[in-house]
C-alpha cells in the first residue's frame, strides 16, 4: 500500500466532502421533483470509498456495487456532472438518462454498476474476476454490498466458486446496521457478518469502516492476496448512514440520539482533525477546500439543469444493437 500521507490526507477531506455535498444536493433537487423515482444516499459511509480508492490501482481494477452508487463512479475517475445529469434523466448523463439513480455504469473508468437487484451484483463480481484470471490480466475486483444483501443465497454460490477458483475478488460488506429499516439483529442469530467467509475457509475480518485509514490498510492486504494469486477476501466494514434507506425512508427503526451518537465519529470530521492535529492545513485552507466543493457541486446542478432530455427516438436506438430490428406489431 502507499503510503498516508499529507496528501493523501487532503485528498480524501476534499473528495469525502464533495461526495457528501453531492449527495446533499441530490436530496434538494429530489424535492423539487428535478430527480425521480428512488434515491439512496451514501452519506456516513464516505470512509470505506475512500479508503478502498487508495488500495486500488485505477488503471486497472474494478468495482462492482449495489444501487447506493452515485459517488462511487466518480471516485473511480467518472466526471460527475454527468453523473448528477443521469439522476436527473438527462441526455448528457452517464447512460443517456437511461439508467437513473440506481444504475450508474462506465466501462471506461471500470464501473460495473449500480444494481437495483438486491445481491444481484456479488455473482456478476465474482464473473468479473473470473474474466480477469482467465484472460491472464493483472486486475482485482472489488464488489460491495449491503448488509441485507447477505441474506441472498447468490453470495452463498459466489463464495464457494470464488473460493473454488481462487478468484481475485474482494467481497466488502458495507454494513451501515439496516437493511431498509430492518437491524443486523433481527435477520441473523450471528451479527458478526463477516463470520459468513469462515464457511468457506475464506480469509475475512471485521474493519473500521469510519475510518478511511483503517479501510485503506485492511483493502490493500486484500488487493495485494487477490493479485498475486491468493484468492478472495470477505471484509464487514462497520459503517453507517446518516441519512434514511431511500428518500421515502421515514426513518421510524431508530432514534435521533441514535444518528447523533454516530455523528460524532463522522469519517469527514475525522479526516479533518487529522489534518488540523498534524498541520497538514491552516484553517484558512481547510476553507478554500470548502468554497472549491460547494463551487464544483454549483457547477454539476448547473449543468444536468441545462442538459436536454432523451429524444424520444432514444427508446429506440438503445434498446436494441440491430438497427433494423423487427419489431412486433399488434392491432389493438
């Protein structure tokens, strides 16, 4: 792994900032219906993207996710006006407008989505890593999913055959203590999640995951084991979101104490003592950090708000690749 550094530190206080603004944003326009249908959040969880970013080589490796999506793919190197311009359905965005919300993808920066199928992405992850060993490429995958996601019976298969053949794939449980509005506690007698990889004589552990230093150190082992041939890892990051499940989440499964207690360990706050505590930064740049976010959040509301919508003709042209495709026809 890289070392931490000064700029490191910077880096992830500026990035972890504008994911959070990012998000801040979407949830205000979300209100002014600019946004539709679903739309979850990734605020308190900015740690683990962070700190996975850094154990990975982007030039290379992939990521794999569920419908909590919006930042990841900008971490991975995807301009993210357009992909404030997707959620808002627009032409310019990262699928055309096609995809929305949950359904962000760029093959380009080497993110496989965005996947509204609860579990649905830990099998494709596996798929991913498959490819990379059997075309010989020097490439990890790293696939995360939430802590209701383990319930499905998809990991359980994609567990075995990644152990099977030794995959280099890193399986993150993102475990922010709800699935929807349902705890760890009320779905499983173990709520030790990561205790599910012993099953397969998986190496796995529990991890920080408001900690972006932490996450960074336990991923990297991870990489490192996945890319020299040592097969897949299961990591629990004990994380948490501040926000609810979705935009329609009225949060009734917890208390306000609750969500202030987890406050206080905020990773954004926590990167930010550090920077202070070392002298990493002055106040006065800490601020310039600040006024550079909220500008650049300006900038992607700016931009999906004067994009076009699809033509209609695109329902057409995307859907299918033969261009004279016979459509059915039928007399009502």
């Amino acid at each position: 792994m890289e070392k931490i550094t000064k700029e490191v530190y910077l880096k992830w206080y500026e990035d972890m900032l504008f994911w959070r603004k990012f998000e801040d944003k979407l949830a205000a326009v979300y209100i002014q219906q600019k946004v539709r249908g679903f739309l979850h959040l990734y605020n308190g969880q900015e740690a683990v993207l962070a700190g996975s970013l850094h154990a990975m080589d982007l030039t290379k490796d992939k990521m794999i996710t569920a419908y909590r999506n919006h930042v990841q793919p900008i971490g991975m190197g995807v301009d993210p006006k357009k992909v404030m311009a997707e959620l808002y359905g627009k032409v310019t965005g990262t699928s055309k407008g096609n995809g929305g919300s949950m359904h962000i993808f760029s093959k380009e920066h080497r993110f496989y989505g965005g996947h509204g199928i609860v579990g649905g992405q830990i099998p494709l992850g596996a798929g991913l890593a498959f490819a990379d060993k059997y075309f010989k490429r020097d490439a990890v995958t790293l696939c995360y999913m939430g802590d209701g996601a383990v319930r499905q019976g998809s990991l359980h298969e994609a567990f075995n055959l990644a152990m099977l053949w030794q995959l280099p794939v890193v399986f993150i449980c993102e475990n922010n203590g709800y699935a929807m509005g349902t705890s760890v506690a009320r779905t499983s007698y173990s709520t030790d999640i990561w205790k599910l990889g012993l099953g397969y004589e998986m190496p796995c552990g529990p991890v920080d995951g408001m900690d972006p230093a932490t996450v960074a150190k336990e991923v990297s082992k991870a990489v490192e084991r996945a890319r020299s041939g040592g097969g897949p890892t299961f990591l629990e990051m004990k994380t948490y979101r501040y926000r609810g499940h979705s935009m329609s989440d009225a949060q009734h499964y917890r208390t306000k104490e609750e969500v202030e207690e987890y406050k206080k360990i905020d990773p954004i706050t926590q990167v930010k003592d550090v920077i202070l505590e070392k002298k990493y930064a002055s106040e006065d740049e800490i601020k310039a950090i600040d006024k550079r976010v909220k500008a650049l959040v300006s900038e992607c509301e700016k931009f999906a708000d004067e994009s076009d919508f699809p033509p209609l003709s695109q329902l057409y042209d995307t859907v299918y690749e033969q261009e004279d495709y016979p459509f059915l026809k039928h007399k009502l």
